[in-house]
C-alpha cells in the first residue's frame, strides 16, 4: 500500500494547456516590472483627408502633409506610393523616434481582466469555433462521419499516407499564399477520425494539418498578411526573394512530410512507438466511439448530401478570404447557414436535432476559451508598453553586422519578436521601417530583412504558446509537452534550413 501511494504521490502530470497560458500571462505580467516600458512614434496614412498622421507619446497627434518629402524627413523608407495605394494599412513606426516612457506595469487585477478582454477581443474567432463545432455534433449525430469514414478507409487501402501528403501540401500552398492559419482549425474534427481509422495516431493528423499551414506561412511567397505586407513596408516588390523562398518552401515541406511519414510508420509497425500511446485510447473513443467499419450506417444520398453541403463550405471560405475580405465573422456566417441546412436535412425532430448542434459546440467551448486567454497575453504585453523596446533593443544589437552574420541573427531576434507580437502584418508594419535601413548600411537587399522576419516569426510560430498551437491541442487532446518532444528535432532541422537558405540569399 505505501509503494503504491509512493508511486500515485511522485506521479507527474504536464500542466494543462490553461494552466501554461497563466503561466505565461504571470510571466508577461512580470516583464512589464522589468523591461523599460517605450515606444516609437507612429504614422499614418488617412486616405480621405489625403494626410498623414503623427502619433506620439500620451495619443498626441500631427497633421503632416502626404508627400514624398515629409517621409524622406522622417526617415521612413516606405514609398508614398505604398501608403497611397493602401498597400500599408497600419501605422508604421518612425526610425529615431523611440523613447522611453514611464513603467506600465501589469499588476493583479490588469492580470485577472487580461482573460475576460482576451476573450471580447478574440469573439469573431470563438463564434467561428462554436458554430463550427454545431456542425460537426450535427454530423456526428446522424452518422455521416462514420459512413463518411468507411467508404474513404476503401478508396484509400494501401495508400494511406499518400492522403496525409496531399491533405498537408494543400494546407502548406494555402499557407504560402493566402496565410491559411486559424481556417485550419475546422480541418482537425473532420479529418481526425479519418486518420485514425486510418492507423495513424493523433499526432500525425496534427503535424500533417498544423505543420503543413506552419510551413506555408513561414515561406509564404504571396501571403498578404506577411511577406507582402512586410515587402511594402520594406519599400522593395514582394517578388524581390521569392525564388529563393520558393524554394525553401519545397525543401521545407518535403522534410516535413519525410519526418512526418518515418513517425507514422514506425507507430504503425509498433503503436507503443507513439509519443501518446497513453492518451491515444482516450482520443480514439472520443472521435471512433460509434465508428464499427464492420457495422456503420449506410452512405445513402441523405448522409451524401450532408457531407457535401459540409465540405462545399470550405472551398467557399477560402474563395472568400482570398477575394472578397472575409473574415471570422463572414466564415461564421457561411457556417450558421451551412448549420441550418445540415439540421433541416437530417431528418432528425427539431429538438434532437438542435441539441445535437449545441452539444457540438459545448465540445469546443474549452478550445474557444484557450484562444481568448491567449490573447490576453498579448493584451498584457501590448498595455505594459515593452514590444517596442525589444524592437529597440534588437536594431541595436544587428546594427553594423554584415553577411550571413546579419541575416541569421535578424531570424532569430524575429523569432524572439515573434512571441511578444504574434500578429505577422503587426510585426511587419512595426519593425520593417526600423529594421529594413539597417540592410542598406551594410550594402544587402532589404528582401534579406523580409525573408528572415518570415522564416523567425514562422519558426518560433510553431511553438509559441500566444499563437495557434495549444488551441490545436486542445481541440485533439494532446499535451504541451509531447507536441515539444514530438517536433523539437523538425524545428532543428528547420532552423539549419532556414539559416542556410539566409546565406544564400545575401550572396545572390
């Protein structure tokens, strides 16, 4: 008896994912102590009034007339054209403006509210997660997923691994060009029971759907919210660098699929080779409960529709976001509708039906919840008045570093970027206007810059708890740490790509 309570007493167990985001929200918290608070000045394009708009410290504002000049003065690099045409849409820094300010800590009660704005901030995203959950209890109810799965594990016998390169490479390309990134999380609850009826263990749909929007983003080669934004905000055409980030986006994802494929096979040889093998029958009796491939219900016209009208809707999304400014509000949108025609074609009694969408949604409250206690982090941050002094602090430390020297310390400063500002079109428009000049001064191309702010922020992307990855978890039940020990060696080798593919491009 005392052995075992030994045992159950010297157990440990990972934090769950909200207790790593109040760890890191008490962190960030204590930063703003201990990092000088400061800030650069802003400006501002207002297109109506055809002006710009100096913010300084306390909110006080100029009028500045927009033209070519008043920008050479300020030594803000970025084309007048590039305001002009809305290609810059934030405010911008100003170079030489930086000042310190006095410390905005963030103490108890700034800590305690920091989740509750969090989540007011993040609504359009958490409506999109809760409707999309409804749909899915809408599909599970009736049995379309099961019937779903059982005719997809016929089609694809034997060749299962080739449908995880296909899914993530499709992933990847709307990473790189469109920044497909928090869309994927309505990937996870479709194609999670189809993996797993597959063989595969819950990991590989992670890395397949994760790391694919992953790769796309960290060598996005059209992506407007990152490498275009960043281009314009540098001064130089997105389509300076591209070749060599193409490239590094094929041998990017072909490591990865390599990586991915030598895990899956070696869980599949052996399914105690898993990193979750302890939490791999939990997960397969949460999305394979009804799941019988030798009893499912037959894939008549009724369950065919359903699923099409479901997966229809994602195409759509996609056209929307890419062409016509969607948004989470608008994907809700699109879903609520998709939602109603799934309960009116189940043929289910209004009641049943209609639970079956709220018990859908009650599933990812808790993934909702996980994305607007991130946020808070970065509410933490940004009111404690210290993401501008590391972006001081980091043009100090690359100033007068030439060559592969240069280019490699900028990613990594980028990826320390990376946490404090995970917006990717916030960090661009903040830190290119600083940063880019400093390129010319050791006679580079500012597409240098560019490329090492999105291989940096990428990178750590990948990881950083303030971004994507714990609401991934979340929503597959898998922990922090075994996501670190399951992809730390890919990182390595994505850092010594990245690296080599820097030096590269300053000697072209």
């Amino acid at each position: 008896m005392s052995n075992l309570f030994k045992k159950e007493k010297n157990e440990f167990k990972f934090p769950s994912a909200f207790t790593v985001l109040f760890i890191v929200l008490v962190l960030a918290s204590i930063l703003t102590y201990v990092v000088p608070a400061g800030s650069y000045d802003r400006l501002e394009y207002n297109k109506e009034e055809n002006e710009f708009l100096r913010t300084g410290v306390g909110g006080k504002e100029e009028k500045l007339p927009a033209t070519q000049e008043v920008l050479d003065k300020l030594k803000v690099t970025v084309p007048l054209e590039n305001f002009v045409n809305e290609d810059i849409k934030k405010p911008v820094a100003i170079p030489g403006s930086y000042h310190k300010l006095d410390q905005q800590p963030q103490g108890f009660m700034k800590v305690a509210r920091a989740p509750i704005d969090g989540i007011a901030d993040s609504i359009g995203i958490i409506v999109f997660v809760l409707i999309l959950g409804g749909c899915i209890g809408v599909l599970n109810k009736t049995g379309t997923f099961d019937a779903g799965i059982a005719a997809l594990s016929k089609v694809t016998k034997g060749k299962e691994f080739l449908m995880v390169a296909i899914l993530s490479s499709i992933v990847a390309l709307g990473g790189t060009t469109f920044g497909l990134a928090e869309e994927t999380i309505a990937f996870y609850p479709i194609l999670m029971p189809i993996f797993l009826a597959s063989g595969f263990d819950a990991m590989v749909t992670i890395a397949a759907i994760y790391m694919g929007s992953s790769i796309g983003t960290m060598f996005s080669t059209t992506n407007a919210f990152s490498v275009v934004v960043a281009s314009n905000a540098a001064g130089i055409s997105f389509k300076t660098g591209i070749g060599i980030r193409i490239v590094s986006l094929v041998l990017a994802q072909s490591i990865t699929l390599w990586y991915i494929y030598r895990y899956s096979k070696k869980v599949k040889q052996d399914p105690s080779n898993s990193i979750i093998a302890e939490e791999m029958p939990r997960i397969k009796d949460h999305y394979l409960k009804d799941y019988d491939p030798e009893n499912v219900e037959p894939f008549n016209f009724r369950r065919i529709a359903m699923l099409v009208i479901f997966m229809l809707a994602f195409p759509i999304m996609i056209y929307g976001v890419m062409n016509l400014e969607w948004w989470f509000e608008e994907m809700s949108t699109l879903f609520l509708i998709v939602g109603i025609l799934l309960i009116i074609l189940s043929g289910l009694p209004e009641q049943e039906a209609v639970g079956a969408f709220l018990e859908g949604s009650a599933d990812l409250v808790s993934v909702a919840l996980i994305i607007g206690v991130a946020r808070g982090i970065n509410i933490i941050l940004d009111d404690g008045m210290i993401s501008d002094t590391m972006l001081f602090g980091a043009s100090n430390i690359i100033s007068g570093i030439n060559g592969v020297l240069f280019s490699t310390v900028q990613m990594i400063l980028f990826s320390f970027l990376g946490i404090f500002i995970p917006s990717s079109s916030g960090l661009a428009t903040l830190s290119m206007p600083i940063i880019a000049p400093l390129a010319d001064t050791v006679s580079l191309g500012r597409d240098v810059v560019v490329s090492a702010y999105n291989f940096g922020q990428g990178w750590m992307a990948i990881i950083a708890p303030t971004g994507l990855i714990l609401a991934t978890l979340e929503m597959v039940d898998v922990s922090y740490n075994k996501w670190i020990k399951f992809i730390a060696p890919l990182m390595g080798i994505l850092l010594v790509l990245s690296i080599v593919m820097l030096g590269l491009q300053t000697v072209l």
